[in-house]
C-alpha cells in the first residue's frame, strides 16, 4: 500500500500559529514560546499521517511565514537592505524580508499561481552571493526522525525557484533569472548531501511551474538542473512534484525525462487532460504520484471514480508503482472537519477537510491493493447519492433567472467618460481625491462584540448601538483626516466574502474551517453547495447609517461576484461560471437598493479576479469574458450619477488591463506599492485608461508608516504616466489588520501628500 500527501496546513486546527505569531511580532512572548507551538503542531500532523498509514509524509512543508520566502533563507538571497551579514537566518532578517521593519520595506507579496495564498517573491540578481543559510529543511527531517517518524523532506524546486522570482530593484527587467542556475544548485547540492547524511532516503522537489506555458528554454533549464544534481542525488529516491493544471506535451516530455529521478507527482483533479499523456507512454520503472484527491476544495471524494482511475493508471505503469496522493498541498484546504459541530448530517456527509482527505487518501491506497474498507466505500456512495438530489442544492427561479442573462452583455448606457462629468458635478470632489479600501482596523473590544452577538450573550439593540459607536468613531477620524471619501470601516464584518455568504442562500458556514492567506493571515472560505440567491438586503442599514453621519460621500462596500466565487469552496457540480453568474444577480439586488437608499458611491471589490486567471493562456479568454461580464451585470442598472468603484488586490495585473477597462468601473483602486510600481509600467507602455483609477500609496501589510515625502514620491511616478484628473490617492487595500497607532499617521501622510501635489499641480496651471 502507497500513500503520499504532498502538504498540510501550517497554522493548526484552531490557528495556532496565527495567535503563537503575532504575539511574537507584539512582543508579548519569546521566539522560544514560538518555537514550541510550532513543534507542537508539527508532531501533530507527522503523527495523524503516520496514524493513518501514509507511505510517504511530507516534512518541511510548514513554514512561518511562506515556503517560498524558506528557500529565499535557505540559498541566503537576503535583498541588503536588511543587513544581514552572513550565518545562519533569524526570525529578525525573515520576518523583516516578510513584514518590513521601522526603517525598510517588506519584499512583495503576490499570489501563489491561481489560489488564495500568497508569496513573497525573490528579489534576485547578477550580483546575489547565494550560501546556505538555513538550514531548516534538514531541521525538520531529524525533528521528525527522532519522533520515530520518517517523512520525505520537501524544497521548492531550483527552477521553479528562480521562474518564481523577479529581478532586483536597480536590475534590468529583462535580466534571465535562469542564469543564476548554475549558482543556487551547488546549496541545493549541500541540502541533499544533508539529508542523505541524515538518513533520508526519499525527497521531493516541488515545480509547479512546469504546469505553466513555458518556452524551449525554459523547459530545457529543467532538464539542465536535473542532470547537473543526479550525482548528488545518487542514493536517493527522488520525486518531483507537479500541480494546479495539465502539463503541455513538451512538459510531460521534460518532466519524465529528467535524470535521477524516481516519480513524478500530477494533480489529475485539476490536470485530468495529463491522463491521455500518461495514457500514451509513461517511462518504465517508475512512480507515478497519481493526485485523485483534491487538494483545493472540501468536497468528499468520489472514491469509487478514484479507484476506478487509479486501476487504470496501474494497468499502464504497473501494479506496485503507483502511489495514492493529494492533488496538491492541503494546505489550500480547512484543517478538520471534526471541529465543526453546528453541521447537519447530510451536509456534513458531502465534505471532507484535510485530516479526511489523509483518510480518503490511505482508504484509496488499501483498496487498491485488494483491502477495500466496504463500509467506508458504501457510505462515500450514500453521500453523494443524497446531495444529487437535495432540494436545498436546487432553486429552479435562480436558474432561469441565470439562464435569462444569456443575450445581453449588461453594459450602462453611457460611456465613462461622460458619467465622471456627471458624477463630478454631483460629489464636487478635489483633484487627487482620497479614500480608503473599505475596512478600519479590527480591534479586540470589537471582535468581543460580534462573538457575543453571534453567541446570543448581547442583544441586537446592544450589538447595533455598539457597531453605530465604532462607525461613528470611523467617520469623525477620516473627517479629521480631511478624506475626500468616506467609508464605514465594516465593524460588522469578520470577513469580507463571509459576511455576504451568510446571508445568501445556498452557502454554508464553517466554525472552524480556516485557511491560511499569508503569514498569520487566516479566511474561512464559505462553502457554495446550492443555487445562490438574496433574501433580503445585506448592507443598506449600514451604509445609511453611516452616510446620515457625514455631509461627504460614504461608499457603500460590497464584494464582487468573482472574488465570492474565488474565495469560496465552490460547488463540483457544475460550471464555476453559473455559480458565479448566480452571485451576480443577487450583489445587483443590493447595489441597485443601496442607490435607492441615497448611497451615490458604491464599491464592488474584485479583489480575485485576476486569481482565477486559468494558469494556461489557451484558456484565459473565456475566463475573462464571464468574470469581467459577472462583474458588468452587478451595476448595469444604475445611474450615471452613481459612481461604481472596484479594488484588486496582490497579482500582477499588466496582462489582463484590457479586461480590467472591459469591467466599465468609473474608478478602480489597485495594488501598487509593493511591487515598485509595477502597475504603472502598463501605462508607460501607451495603454490608454480613461477611469478613474487609484494605485495604491503604501503597503498595508506591513507595519511601517510612510512619510508624507515617500507617498508624495509615488504621487508624482504616477502623474507621469496618468493624467491627474482620473488619479485617485488611497492605500493599497483595506485597514483591518492594521492598528489604529499605525493607520492614523499612515493616512495623515497620505493626506498630506495628496494636498502638496495638488498645489503644486495648481500653481503649475
């Protein structure tokens, strides 16, 4: 019997790690303390896998912080400005290359291919001294060994390593990141040499980027860095493993084909057209890791549908070569499903979390070889019959109404240019005008308020009177602030794509399903299992409530369609786009009664949007014509004199800006500020954008304060590019994480800045 998970979720089943974290970063505890409850969690999870019968266990796939940052570490690319002079890496370099400190920024920060997670991107260059700086790899694996465990140490691998990363700042743009192969494989070479001294006798190196469209020499880099490691790794059973898509054929080619290698790992969840590869040659003798359970999503697998593939795939590359195995990290997924209490029976029947999926992958690897568990196989079969044909799955208005919107691309009447002459008229704003992205910070007295509510110990009466106090305090300080527009600060709102779902239908809610973003950074993605529609209105109270507080406009706050749908665990039953086109028509319900409501400035975040690109170019035109129509039919119905506002967040936006001016949004705010104006690149090169648009002035996901000079810096590296009249100034996303010491001299800044430029634009005219 083989079983094999390719990664688990760091933070623990009640966010450990989150708490143990940030009481670090407060200094509140030791980096002893912290260091403790990470080995806490992670005996844990070796000890459930070994427990359940797993083959192959992964180690060193928890982190602190990210893992692509512990590669960073473990080849000593320290960008200089954080001083570090050598040895071994502390949790003061890794935490400032993650978080920035009081006198430098933090590296950036972009999305893990199409998920949810984040990384922090390698700043890279000719002149990087590459040495092994961490050895935490090797840490880990003895830490595991010692519990009596053996587990297969995981790396990122050298090439998808460097295709991840960026060239330095001061480092010409087209600089090859591949030409620094040669350079990180002799530390690569160290970490083996390690670990077989160790007592290793598996190791899997991670490439994810082969799943991408990758040029000839690109491809060829794989094979290079392999044949230059197959000496080291001589004595060594090697996996390399793959995930998110299909491979291209040349892919599959180069992947099967590289030297010293013993498997070779595919997510056939997402990649199910890699099959007919497998299917038309697969070298003999070796491993296939064959991903049938899905790493990503919460639904419990179709174990007979996996047998049946798995049978398939023996019957090609031979009975005891292939192994059972997650579709990717599990880390994408919540923790347990045992923690969740308040689920009824059949719904809690149709799912599985990770600590399931360990045992769906084990139940699989035991039937495979003849010791089928017929009970737990009869049960899995019980479940999905019952939610085919659950009532609460289907709502036949929702589907025709979806249906309906077949035929018309739900574009307002006028064209932008002409509804900001409007809208301007009406909301008589500066140039440069400020805002913020929506939420204020989140402070503990406030979270104490909502816990107590959703527990019943405070009435409704109370709860409202607190959160009309906590709105208040928000307006009166961005009035002081002098912001041109407002917002609420969504006291009620734990989390901006929860909020929403627990109170459309067909979502479900978990107590405890966590997953991690970044760093300490933690979402509980709602669960999509039915039709979607609005019962009643969601935000109206609020943003009225606030609005009657200010004579300056208040943006009424709510989340796009795509970005639920992305930052949700999504119905397998059918096509993401109608579930997305569900969610659609219910956010224009709410938008078109917030107008109603005298709201004249509404905020539709699609922070996701760019996060549910397909990873293959072939597919992303379709994508993009039912996410950015989704996002059309939310405000086609409103006035030319209500101004629709979008924000994005983290991702590299150059290759999608002509679906971004397809949304039709009157302004749109955008990540910028931790990717040195990357953004603005797009407009240097001659893109036209007639929008109201808002690149991010500072980071919000750090700590560190800007100066009003900083901000007024990246100020005027945008009116290069941008004429001023369309420019808006704000941070790059919302304020929740953040604390108040923090936020108002960060904002007093942006003010600042923002008024200094209009009067030199001013007396420049």
């Amino acid at each position: 019997m083989a079983s094999h998970i390719v990664g688990y979720p760091r933070m623990g089943p009640k966010r450990e790690l989150k708490f143990a974290l940030e009481s670090f970063w407060d200094g509140k505890s030791s980096a002893e303390d912290l260091q403790k409850v990470a080995a806490d969690i992670r005996s844990s999870i070796w000890k459930q896998m070994a427990d359940a019968g797993t083959k192959f266990i992964p180690s060193n796939t928890f982190s602190y912080y990210d893992q692509i940052l512990d590669a960073t570490a473990m080849l000593g690319a320290v960008p200089s400005r954080y001083g570090w002079n050598g040895g071994e890496i502390g949790f003061d370099i890794y935490f400032s290359m993650a978080r920035g400190n009081a006198s430098v920024p933090a590296m950036e920060m972009t999305k893990w291919f199409d998920t949810n997670y984040h990384y922090i991107v390698p700043e890279l260059g000719p002149d990087v001294k590459f040495s092994y700086a961490s050895h935490k790899a090797v840490d880990e694996y003895k830490e595991a060994r010692a519990l009596g465990i053996d587990t297969v140490p995981v790396i990122i691998g050298p090439v998808s390593y460097l295709l991840l990363s960026k060239p330095a700042k001061g480092v010409e743009k087209s600089f090859s990141l591949l030409s620094l192969l040669d350079k990180i494989l002799p530390v690569y070479k160290e970490v083996i040499a390690e670990l077989k001294a160790a007592g290793a006798s598996w190791i899997q190196f991670d490439e994810p980027k082969l799943v991408m469209d990758l040029q000839a020499h690109e491809l060829q880099a794989f094979s290079q860095a392999y044949s230059e490691l197959e000496a080291s790794l001589s004595g060594l059973n090697v996996l390399v493993e793959t995930y998110f898509a299909d491979l291209t054929p040349e892919a599959y080619q180069t992947l099967t084909s590289l030297k010293g290698v013993a498997g070779f790992g595919f997510d056939l969840v997402r990649g199910t057209k890699t099959l007919d590869l497998i299917k038309g040659g697969y070298p003999s003798g070796k491993y296939l890791f064959a991903g049938v359970v899905d790493g990503r999503n919460i639904w419990a697998n179709d174990l007979a549908s996996s047998l049946s593939t798995l049978q398939d795939l023996e019957g090609i590359v031979g009975k005891a070569k292939v192994v059972v195995s997650t579709s990717c990290s599990l880390l994408h997924t919540a923790v347990d499903l045992a923690n969740e209490t308040k689920f009824d029976k059949d719904l809690k029947s149709w799912l599985a979390f990770a600590a399931q999926k360990v045992i769906e992958v084990n139940a699989l690897a035991k039937a495979l070889v003849g010791q089928r568990d017929e009970a737990f196989f009869s049960n899995n079969a019980l479940a999905h019959a019952s939610r085919k044909r659950s009532p609460r799955v289907t709502n036949e208005a929702v589907q025709k109404a979806a249906a309906a919107l077949k035929g018309s691309d739900h574009r307002r009447a006028t064209n932008v240019s002409a509804r900001l002459d409007a809208q301007q008229k009406k909301l008589n704003l500066p140039s440069l005008p400020t805002t913020t992205i929506g939420s204020f910070p989140q402070t503990m007295d406030l979270r104490r308020v909502r816990r107590e509510y959703k527990a019943k110990k405070i009435s409704e009466d109370d709860y409202v009177k607190a959160m009309k106090e906590e709105i208040n305090k928000v307006v009166k300080l961005q009035e002081e602030l002098d912001i041109d527009v407002l917002v609420h600060g969504e006291p009620e709102r734990n989390d901006m794509v929860e909020y929403f779902g627990e109170q459309l239908s067909g979502f479900a809610f978990t107590a405890n399903g966590w997953v991690q973003s970044y760093g300490s950074r933690c979402v509980k993605p709602p669960i999509i299992f039915g039709d979607v529609s609005r019962p009643k209105a969601m935000t109206v109270f609020w943003s009225s409530m606030a609005q009657s507080m200010t004579q300056r406009p208040m943006k009424g706050m709510l989340t796009g369609p795509v970005t639920i749908l992305n930052w949700s665990f999504v119905r397998n039953d059918q096509p993401r786009h109608e579930t997305c086109y569900q969610i659609a028509l219910a956010m224009k319900d709410e938008v078109e009664d917030l107008e109603k409501a005298g709201i004249n400035v509404i905020q539709i975040d699609e922070a996701a949007l760019r996060e549910g690109l397909p990873l293959r170019k072939s597919e992303h035109a379709f994508y993009l014509d039912w996410a950015v129509h989704s996002f059309r039919i939310t405000n086609c119905g409103v006035k030319d004199t209500t101004q629709i506002h979008t924000h994005m967040c983290y991702s590299n936006f150059n290759d999608i800006i002509h679906s971004i001016i397809d949304m039709d949004a009157d302004v749109i705010t955008i990540e910028n500020s931790r990717s040195d104006e990357k953004l603005l690149s797009v407009f240097r090169e001659g893109v036209k954008y007639g929008a109201g648009i808002g690149p991010g002035v500072y980071d919000i996901h750090s700590p560190r304060i800007p100066s009003t000079e900083e901000i007024a810096d990246r100020i005027k590296k945008m009116l290069a590019v941008l004429e001023s009249h369309i420019l808006w100034v704000n941070p790059d996303c919302g304020l929740k994480t953040r604390k108040y010491a923090e936020v108002k001299p960060a904002l007093s800044n942006v003010v600042a800045a923002a008024k200094l430029l209009r009067a030199e634009l001013a007396s420049a005219t």
